[in-house]
C-alpha cells in the first residue's frame, strides 16, 4: 500500500517517470521515508504503552528488593522493556 502511494505521487504529482533515476530515487525516498514514520511511530506508542505500567517509584521499589549482580540484571531487564 506504501509503494502504490509513493508510485502514485511520484507518477501523478510530480509528473516523473519511475524507470529514470530521479524518479526511482524519489520513490525510493517517498517510500523509505514513509516506512520509517509508520514504524517509529508504532514502537514510540508500543513503548509509552509498556512504560505506562513501570511509573519510577514502582521500578525503585521492584530494584530494591534485589540486591548485587540480581539488581543490576533486574535493572537491565527493565531498561530493556522500557527503553525511553
């Protein structure tokens, strides 16, 4: 569906044939550049999403009850599920 889309404004909008070089690299562009919204987008709400049930002072409390090498691997494991 990307692709059609970007097809069609490179074809229809900016009046470029797809087989030239401008015109697949403008394509390519459009695509790539839609692609990687979409897919930020879905992790960024995937992780607020996650980090919505992590507020700090629960994450503080579930650190403090490990203690040593345990703690450090606990904080890693939740550094990992909510990177941001």
């Amino acid at each position: 569906m990307l692709k059609r889309f970007a097809d069609f404004v490179v074809e229809n909008i900016l009046k470029l044939d797809l087989s030239s070089r401008l015109g697949d690299s403008v394509d390519f562009f459009i695509y790539d550049t839609l692609k990687i919204i979409l897919l930020l987008s879905f992790m960024i709400f995937t992780i607020s999403y996650v980090r919505s049930y992590f507020p700090p002072e629960k994450v503080k409390n579930m650190l403090s009850k490990f203690g040593g090498v345990g703690a450090y691997f606990a904080a890693s494991v939740l550094g990992v599920l909510s990177p941001f």
